[in-house]
C-alpha cells in the first residue's frame, strides 16, 4: 500500500470513529505503544530525533489511556514535560525507583482521576522488586492504576505490561500473574471495566497469548470488532512492517464495548516514530 493510500485509509478510520454516536459516556481512545529504550546505536532513529513524534501520537489519536513500554528515566522525564495534560505512574524495573526500563501508565488528567497505582514483577514473587521470573532474561513488569473516569464515574483497573523476549516459559507463566492479579482485584472492588495494554513479545494464539485469556477475565480487543485498520502486525524493526508480527495488544474484560482497532503503520518524515507501530484502540465504558 502506497504512504498516501495508507493516510488515507487511516484518516478515514479516524473520521468513522469520531462520528460514533453511542450513548451514555463519550468513547475511550486506549494506546498501546513501546517506544524503543533510548539507544544510541540507532542513528538516525535515536530518542532524540523520535521523542516529538512519539509524543505527537497522544494529540494525533485523543488518547485518554496509553500503556507504554522500554521507557527510560529520562524519557519519561521529557513525555512528562512534553504532555502536560497527562499524569503518568509507573517505577523502574531494576529497583523499583529510577533504575532499568519503565512500562508507565498515561492518562489524561481532565478525563481521570487516579485513586492509586502499583507496579508488579512477572516473576514467581510478584511483589519482589527486580525480581526475575523463570527463564526470562530480564526483570519484566506490569504496571497497573485504578482510575474514575470524570464523566461516567466508571472506575477500571488499566495496566501496561511488558512480557519478557527472551523466556519462553516466562512469557507463559506472566499470564498465569496477570490474570491472578486481576482476578484479586476485581473481587476486591467495584470496577466498572479492566484494560491492559503492552507489549507481549508473543503471537497471536500462542501459548502465552492463550494464558492471558485462560482465566476467562481479557480478551484481545482486536478480536471483539470487525472496524480494524492497519496490517496484522505491530513489529516494524525501524525499517518495514514485518509480515505476521503483531505482539502489541489491548487486552479487555466484559465491562468494555469495542468500536474500533487501529495499528497505526504511518511515517512521519519518512521514519517510523518506533520500532513498534501503536496499537490504538476505541472503547466505550459502562456508566457506573
């Protein structure tokens, strides 16, 4: 597909959302989006060339909720100052503080109010910080906050979440935590709708795809609407769109009406603003 056919078609996605008329509260535009760590053997797609586009994805989509991944101190320093209208939470992997990636939680502070947050360990101790799970070659996290949204007075539970890419058998097993981990925390209060996003490092129907669903709680966004645009895949490497690669989701529970699923393959000056494209999805909340 040609750049201008895929604007195209990405802008016509934007227009069919944006006339969705349904009642009670406005629809929720919910991001997913690994950022790429700021490494400086990238080149020309160093952070410091990509920050504003990657930041410009917030305006581009309305995005009241984004979960995002391989953030660093200091990047999340600058989406902090560059988006002023969104609290962020989250902490580093490695201490639980400033030290290794971030998987931080964005919402728009107009739309939500946060109640509190906790960031967890894919691990066999959740609650150990730095801990690392089974197999997995780094410590890997979840990052969740339960929020009110201002108009519905809807409370969810969202989180963002960054599997292992290394560990099989901890990719598996993250699932096993993450449905734990919300099954607890719907039995321990009244939440009007839970949503995940991240980056998942596995396919479609594979066995840690199929663990996040196991418990019968999420379900991948993408498989409750038929209004998708964009390729099946979230990987682009900074080069291309790879065929069949689609790792990034949005995971949500019953308590979510689905309207719409965007991965999002388009360039800004000729560069993708990540290795990964953004998974932007379109949700209705259930009023309280």
């Amino acid at each position: 597909m040609t750049s201008i056919r895929r604007f195209n078609t990405i802008f016509a996605f934007l227009c069919l959302l944006s006339n969705l008329n349904v009642n009670g509260s406005e629809p929720l535009q919910v991001m997913s989006f690994n950022i790429r760590f700021d490494n400086p053997r990238d080149g020309l797609d160093n952070w410091k060339f990509r920050a504003t586009k990657v930041s410009a994805m917030f305006a581009k989509h309305d995005i009241g909720i984004a979960g995002l991944q391989e953030v660093k101190h200091h990047q999340l320093t600058w989406l902090k100052q560059a988006l002023p209208d969104y609290g962020f939470v989250g902490v580093g992997r490695d201490d639980g503080k400033k030290k290794g990636e971030y998987a931080p939680l964005a919402y728009r502070k107009s739309d939500f109010e946060l109640q509190e947050s906790e960031t967890i360990w894919l691990s066999e101790t959740p609650a150990e910080v730095g801990s690392k799970g089974w197999d997995a070659a780094l410590p890997r996290i979840a990052t969740f906050a339960v929020l009110r949204h201002s108009e519905s007075g809807a409370k969810l539970l969202a989180g963002s979440v960054h599997y292992d890419h290394v560990g099989v058998k901890a990719r598996k097993n993250s699932g096993a935590v993450l449905a734990k981990y919300i099954s607890n925390r719907l039995s321990d209060m009244t939440l009007s709708a839970v949503i995940v996003a991240g980056d998942f490092n596995c396919l479609p129907d594979s066995e840690p795809f199929k663990a996040v669903e196991a418990a019968g709680v999420m379900v991948d966004s993408f498989r409750l609407t038929d209004r998708r645009v964009g390729p099946q895949s979230t990987w682009n490497g900074f080069r291309a769109v790879q065929p069949g690669r689609r790792i990034d989701y949005v995971f949500v529970n019953k308590g979510v009406t689905v309207l719409g699923h965007l991965i999002d393959d388009q360039q800004v000056q000729g560069r993708f603003p990540s290795d990964h494209l953004p998974v932007v999805v379109k949700l209705k909340l259930k009023d309280r």
